[in-house]
C-alpha cells in the first residue's frame, strides 16, 4: 500500500507542478451555503479574460478570418472580423453572425465560426459599442445598427447574405431583414424577443419588470449583478458562476466597463413605443429558436414572433435551456443551424463530397 500511496503522490506532485507552470494557482471559496469549492485559477486574475480574447482571436485566425476596422465617415467606426480570402473559383454564399448583449463577438461566436467555414463566407461584426465598435451619434435603436451592419457589409462589397442573430443581435437581424429585403436571404432569430410590446413590461410578461434594473443586470458593473445576469441566463448553474470574483472583475472590466450607459441606452431603446402592429413582416424564410426556459425573452415570445410571421418561420424549442441555450446546449443549437443553413442549400452531391465538416468537434 505505501508504494501504491507515494506512486499516487508523486503523479499529484507532477500534475501540481504542470498546474503550477501554466501559471494557475490552488485556490478554496467558502458559498456560505454549506459548499467549499477548490478551483484552480490563474495566478494573476487579469490573465483570466486576456487569455480567453487570446484563443478567441485564435479560433477566428485559425477559421479564416481578419480583424477590419471601417471608418463609415460619420462618426460611426465598425469593427468586423472577415474572410482572409475569397476563392473565385470556389464561391460560397455569405453568412452574418451578429452577437447580443454581453461580450463581444469573439466570446458569442468562436465556438460556432470553424462549423461554418467550409460552407460560407463568414463575417462578424461587433455591434455599436461593443469590442472596438462605436459612434459619435445619437442614435440608440436597433434599426441604427443595422444600417452601420449593412454598410460594413457593403463596404466589403457583399450583397447578399444569410444572417443568425443573438438575442439583441436578433432585433439588429430583424431589422436588417425588414430594411434590406434584397440583401437578406434566410434569418436565424436566437430568443430575440422583437415581438414584445411596451405594455409587456406592465403586464407582468418579463420577471424584471423595472427597466432600469434589467438594464442594471444586463450591463453589470459589479460580480454580484454578473452573477445574477447568469442566473436568469441559465437553467441550470454555470462554473461561471463559481469563479472568484477576483476573475469576474476583471471579466467586467474587459467586457462591460467602457460605453456603460450607452449599452443602457441601447436597452433602454427597445421598448419604446413598441407595439406588434407596427413590426414589419419579414419576408425571408425564417428559423426561430428559443430556449423553454428562457427568463430574459419567455418562450411566449416566440410563439408570438412565429404567428406574426406565419408559415413563413418555424419555431425549434430547445428543452431544459434558458436563454443563454448556446453555452448549454452547442451540440443542438449548431445541429438546428446546420439544418436550416447548410443541408437545405446544399443537399450532398453523389459524385463530391461536401466540404469537410467538423460536427465531431463540437463542445
């Protein structure tokens, strides 16, 4: 047994050390609840949100993509990452991937982007505010950012493309789809709530009602609205939940931190004077995804959106996920995007094979 004993403690040495090397330190949090946990952290909290831009903006590199910057000359600057090269003789359709509220498009998106690669030009841009996006105007709504989306995508000479949007980034799409009916072909919309009303706030359709506070929570400034964000994001808890707050800090000031009331504004924005008689009928075929337990955008919602829409959208419900179904169910949500986006567009060819997939990879 004591040979059994130092074999077992001298492997926990070297996986200490390897732990150790990495930069990451052994650390206890008390929840006060009953639960210590042990978690291995970085030894300085900074490296935490820097090292994850660090494999983000890998992800991106390593799937094709450039970081751009458009100056639209009017004091609107758009920050977009963009195919690296275009193949003549190999053309592919364009696929817009608009990120919501939160962080960047790097953190929304870098586990989707190597999915859809091989079957499209894929570009993503960081809305108004966000990542190294932003403008001098006053303009808050959605229908603004949709017009800077269109005109980057213009500018790299773009004309017609498919988009999948975010939840915000799903009102930004939908009015991208209302506006440039030419230039959109097929929507995704990701538990987007752009068919509630201003009265849904007084009716008691959304758990915060107040919307000072929801914009509180949806632009934290401290780890403890960060965390709460979290909670109503998810159905079941995250580990992000558990981290330090030493980390979440730092998770704020990288990601939340600068454009604080504009991101507000832009909230503040969406609500008013809405009513479902004066949103436009997209006319592109439409997929509709939410989450059944949702508790920033109810699943009424979407049931709601896919009765405006009619036989044009359909509606996939994704179970035991709340809002944030993308960081809990990947392996579903790229399965129900690949259906609409891909093997609609191209059914397999008997005499080639597809461009190689990576579903395997999935996380």
């Amino acid at each position: 047994m004591s040979k059994c004993f130092s074999f077992t403690e001298s492997k926990n040495w070297c996986y200490r050390s390897s732990f150790t090397k990495s930069g990451l330190r052994s650390t206890i949090t008390d929840l006060k609840d009953g639960t210590v946990m042990h978690c291995w952290v970085p030894k300085t909290h900074k490296d935490f949100t820097e090292s994850k831009n660090w494999c983000y903006r890998s992800s991106f590199t390593k799937s094709g993509l450039r970081s751009t910057i458009t100056d639209l000359k009017d004091g609107t600057v758009m920050h977009c990452w963009v195919p690296k090269t275009h193949k003549e003789s190999e053309p592919k359709p364009n696929l817009l991937l608009i990120h919501g509220l939160g962080a960047n498009a790097l953190w929304q998106w870098a586990d989707v982007i190597r999915h859809f690669t091989p079957y499209f030009n894929v570009y993503v841009p960081d809305l108004v505010f966000f990542g190294d996006s932003f403008t001098t105007r006053p303009e808050r709504s959605e229908s603004f950012q949709a017009e800077c989306v269109m005109r980057v995508m213009e500018a790299n000479s773009v004309r017609k493309l498919s988009l999948v949007g975010l939840s915000y980034g799903g009102f930004v799409g939908y009015s991208m789809a209302a506006q440039f009916k030419e230039a959109v072909e097929r929507v995704v919309l990701c538990c987007a709530g752009v068919c509630m009303e201003e009265k849904d706030l007084r009716n008691g359709v959304f758990r915060v009602s107040d919307l000072e506070e929801a914009a509180r929570i949806l632009v934290p400034q401290t780890p403890e609205k960060l965390k709460e964000l979290m909670a109503y994001a998810l159905f079941r808890p995250h580990p992000f939940g558990f981290l330090p707050s030493c980390l979440l800090t730092d998770f704020i000031d990288a990601m939340c931190a600068e454009y604080v009331e504009e991101k507000r504004d832009l909230i503040r924005a969406i609500p008013k004077d809405r009513k479902l008689e004066n949103l436009p009928k997209i006319s592109q075929p439409t997929l509709i995804i939410w989450g059944d337990h949702d508790q920033i955008f109810p699943l009424e919602l979407g049931h709601r959106l896919k009765k405006h829409l009619g036989d044009n959208a359909q509606l996939v419900v994704i179970k035991d996920v709340g809002h944030a179904f993308s960081v809990e169910k990947p392996k579903e949500f790229y399965k129900h995007l690949k259906s609409f986006l891909v093997d609609l567009q191209f059914p397999p060819n008997p005499t080639s094979p597809p461009p190689k997939d990576q579903d395997k990879k999935t996380s």
